[in-house]
C-alpha cells in the first residue's frame, strides 16, 4: 500500500473568505511521485505535469491535484464530503500503485481539448437532451471532464457516426479506463 496515513485538512480558499464550498487536502507521510505516470496512464483527462511534479484531474464537479506529499480537491460542500472524497482518491491511488505492474506508465502531458474543438462536433441543435441550455455549455463541461459523451443522445444516432468518432477520438486521445472516468 503507497499510503498508509494522511492528515485531513477541510480549506476555505483563500481568496473566498466566507465561501461555502471548502478545499479538503490529505497530507501525506508518503512522497507519490512515482505513481503519477501510473495515474496518467489510468485517470481519462488527466493532466501530467512532470516538472512539477504533479496531476491534476476533473471528477465530477472536483479539480483534484496529486502533489508528492498532497492530494487536494476543490469544491466539497463540508467535512463529512472532505472526508469521502479524500478517502476514495486515496484508495484511487493505492489500487492504481497495486495494479501499476499490469499498467504501461504514461510519461507525457496531454493537452485537454478546447470547448470550441468540441463544440464543432457535436449536433449543435441545442436540443437540451443532455440537459444542458446549449451545445456549447455542453462542450465546455465535456472539455472540462465533468460530463461524458454519451450524454449527448443524438450524437449516438447513426446520423451523427462520423462526428461521434473524431469526438471520442478527441476527448479520448489520453489513454482511459473505466476507473478514471469522471461522473
Ligand atoms: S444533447 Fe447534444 S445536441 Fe442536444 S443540447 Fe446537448 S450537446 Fe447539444
């Protein structure tokens, strides 16, 4: 097991004093690096930043950022979410480090796609299907990773089978599996 101990901490970031969503941030007694290429490998639209060293990812409405001695999320309503967020992304980290002999490490930084490049490929007839007001509020959650393809039912027709490849082409072009997909 990577991580065996953290220390919990729920933040108020500090340029929104009196805000009601909360950072939480696990402090580590491990340094993870080593693990990051194996998380970049795994988490779909995760970003590697080698220099730093960091990862950083969107879950749902989350930004998680994987430091050596730091795992923080954004965005948790309070501590009882702190605390159920941070302890998945631990045990995220730890199955994803016990599995890391089957996996291949990933080494490069990939590139989120912009809105605007996923925009161009999907129906918009601002149909609201995928809840949404607009295709384009679609692709800016899509881009972000805080919404999956499928979503978008017309995209799923056979009307749109070309542009629902190059789409998934697109937004896939980082190696995935279902354990990173975001929700
Ligand atoms: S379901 Fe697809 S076509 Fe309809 S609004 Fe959403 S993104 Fe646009």
């Amino acid at each position: 097991m990577l991580i065996e101990k953290y220390e919990l901490e729920v933040l108020t970031p500090p340029c929104e004093p009196g805000a009601e969503r909360f950072t939480a941030v696990a402090r580590l007694q491990t340094d993870i690096r080593e693990v990051f290429p194996y998380l970049n490998a795994t988490l779909r639209g995760a970003v590697y930043n080698p220099t730093a060293p960091a990862v950083t990812w969107t879950k749902g409405g989350h930004t998680v950022a994987f430091h050596p001695d730091r795992i923080a999320v954004s965005n948790v309503a309070d501590r009882d979410a702190a605390i159920k967020e941070v302890d998945g992304l631990v045990k995220l980290v730890n199955r994803i480090w016990e599995q890391r002999d089957e996996l291949t490490p990933d080494f490069v930084t990939h590139q989120r796609p912009t809105p605007m490049a996923v925009y161009k490929l999907l129906p918009g007839t601002n149909c609201k299907a995928c809840g949404e007001p607009t295709c384009f509020t679609f692709a800016l959650r899509l881009a972000a990773g805080q919404v999956q393809p499928e979503k978008c039912e017309p995209l799923w027709t056979d009307a749109y089978g070309e542009q629902r490849e190059a789409l998934l082409s697109l937004v896939e072009a980082g190696p995935g599996v279902a354990i990173g997909r975001a929700t």
